[in-house]
C-alpha cells in the first residue's frame, strides 16, 4: 500500500465503543414540555395540527402532568389559552388569569418541576400582536410595561423562570426591573433572544389562538437571512441580564445555535417549535419516517449544535425512548 490513511472505523466498531466516543448525549433532563392551559372543566382536546398535543383545562392537568414526571422531564412551559381576549391583553397579567392559576396549581402539586411562564401578549390580545397597537403600528414602549406586570403575576403565581418572547427591544432590562422591584430578584429570565418571524410557528397558532388579525409580525421578529444581527439581538439580552438565551426555532438555525454557544457565556436554549413538530408527525403517521429514530437523531443535532436545553413538544415521547 502506498499511501498510509487513518482508521476512523475503529471508533464505530461496536455499540460498546460508539458508546464510549459519543460527543453530543440527550436526557430527560435536557426537556421543557409546552404546555397548554384552557378554561372550563372536564377538556382535554386535541390540536388538530399537532397530534399528540393538547388543550388540558386545570382540572385535566394533574393527569398529565403526572405521565410528564414520570417521564423524567423535570420541566415544563405554561401557555395560558384565555376565553376573554382585549386590545391590551389585560388577562396576560390578570393575577386570577388561565396562565396564573395552571401555574400555582402545578407550582403546589409538583414542586419539583421547575415552571417556565411564557411572557408575552399574543394570546390574549383581540388583534392577536405581541404589543399594544395603534394605527396600525405595534408600540415598543408602551407594551413593555404590560409585559413587566405579566412577568411580575406570574413569578407571584409561582413560575421559576420568566420566558419574554415578544420581541420588543427592551423587554428583559424592563421585566428584570420589574421582577426585582416585587421582591423576586432570584426568579431567572430566559429571553427569547433570537425569535425569527418564522413560517415554523404556524401550527401553534391554532394551538394558541394567536394568529395576528391583520400583517404580520416582521416588524419585531428577525429576518430568517440575518445571522449577524443575532449577535446584536443576544449582545443586548445579556447586558439587560437575561440568564438563559433562546434560540427558535431550531432546525433550520443551527448555525445560529452554534453562533450563539461560541459567544455568550449563558446556558442556550433551542425552541423545537410546533411546525418542526408537525412536519414529523405528519411524515410518521403516513408511514413514511421513523419517528422514533428520527425525533432522536433531530434533538440529538440541536445538542452538538450548542442547545443546552430543549423546549420540544417531543419532551414525553423522546424521554420515554430515551429510558427505554
Ligand atoms: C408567543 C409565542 C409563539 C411561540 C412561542 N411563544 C408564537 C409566535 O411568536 O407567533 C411559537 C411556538 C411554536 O411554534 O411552537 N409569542
């Protein structure tokens, strides 16, 4: 043999030894499962573009949430879905709100689990924007501080973490001011950093009913084509005092992943969002992927992308996998 070449097999050659080289590893422990939060008693439905997720009322959600730590997930994100919607969103930081009571009750009945609170105004405002709206126009300022007492409520109803994901500029310096201003100066902020107006998120806004009644929301989300100014969406997050950075979606901004990983210091967090989800289920149920397989291959790449923690609806699933 003339030339010499390297033996990369060796390391793949049994289970045993793959085993031992593996780089990027999946656990339980890596999940937040989304959760959904309806009114009214005795339901449990369906997202109909998202097998397998459901709207839970706070009756249904003990049951659920009993399978969830079972699994070995050890956290989860609560979206309120409100029946009353208004122009200023006001059930958002109703202390009585859907949001604030599935919170308290999961806060008493597992407090184990550490819960995430979705920040953010799209669920319960008429418009269906993250912001308060005037001609037509989102307004920065004005909706930040609807967003600091939305934050303030619900770290009162028990949350462990505040997760803003409204994009407006400002928001963590504003919510983290507001958090210490009530006394919680340990509750942590995980931004939603860098949030793209995505394509992506399309079935959670049937989940959620949040669709915006009119535009779109291009004028706080990023541009898909934009990398750098991730940096400068992250850079500002971490001198307002954000503690964890995310990242969403995921599979199609794994760079932006790995970018954001390389810079910051801060834990990062992919956010597999519902149409990823979808897209997975739906290939699955035609019989034409593995799911299994694949959802694991999928997460495991957010892992060695730089995902420190993922917020998936394939928590309970691929906990269970991974398990067994
Ligand atoms: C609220 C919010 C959204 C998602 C999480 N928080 C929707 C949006 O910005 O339109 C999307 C989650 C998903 O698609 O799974 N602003």
């Amino acid at each position: 043999m003339t030339q010499p070449f390297k033996r990369h097999r060796r390391l793949r050659s049994s289970a045993g030894v793959r085993r031992l080289v593996r780089e990027a590893t999946l656990q339980p422990s890596d999940f937040i499962y989304p959760l959904f939060a309806v009114e009214g008693e005795g339901r449990k439905e369906e997202v109909s573009s998202m097998p397998g997720v459901f709207h839970f009322s706070l009756d249904r959600i003990k049951a659920e949430m009993d399978e969830v730590v079972e699994a070995g997930i050890r956290s989860v994100i609560v979206f309120g879905v409100p029946d009353y919607k208004d122009h200023v969103g006001s059930e958002a930081y109703n202390e009585e709100g859907i949001t604030q009571q599935a919170i308290s009750l999961i806060k008493e009945a597992y407090p184990e689990v550490s819960i995430v609170a979705d920040t953010c105004l799209c669920q319960y405002t008429d418009h269906g924007h993250c912001g308060i709206i005037e001609n037509g126009q989102i307004l920065n300022d004005e909706s930040l501080a609807l967003l600091g007492k939305t934050a303030v409520s619900q770290a009162r109803a028990g949350a462990d973490i505040i997760a803003p994901s409204n994009m407006m500029d400002g928001f963590v310096a504003v919510i983290r001011e507001a958090l210490d201003e009530a006394g919680f100066v340990h509750v942590p902020i995980m931004s939603y950093a860098v949030k793209y107006a995505s394509s992506f998120y399309g079935p959670f806004r049937d989940a959620a009913h949040s669709t915006p009644q009119f535009g779109d929301r291009k004028t706080y989300q990023m541009d898909p084509a934009n990398r750098l100014e991730a940096l400068r969406e992250a850079e500002s997050d971490v001198e307002e005092g954000a503690d964890f950075l995310i990242v969403k979606p995921a599979m199609a901004y794994s760079d932006i992943i790995r970018d954001v990983k390389n810079h910051f210091s801060l834990p990062v967090v992919a956010y597999n969002v519902s149409g990823e989800y979808s897209m997975i289920k739906a290939a699955a149920a035609n019989g034409w992927i593995d799911e299994k397989s694949l959802v694991l291959e999928m997460l495991t790449g957010m892992k060695r992308a730089g995902a420190d923690i993922i917020i998936t609806y394939h928590s309970k699933d691929a906990a269970k996998w991974l398990s067994n």
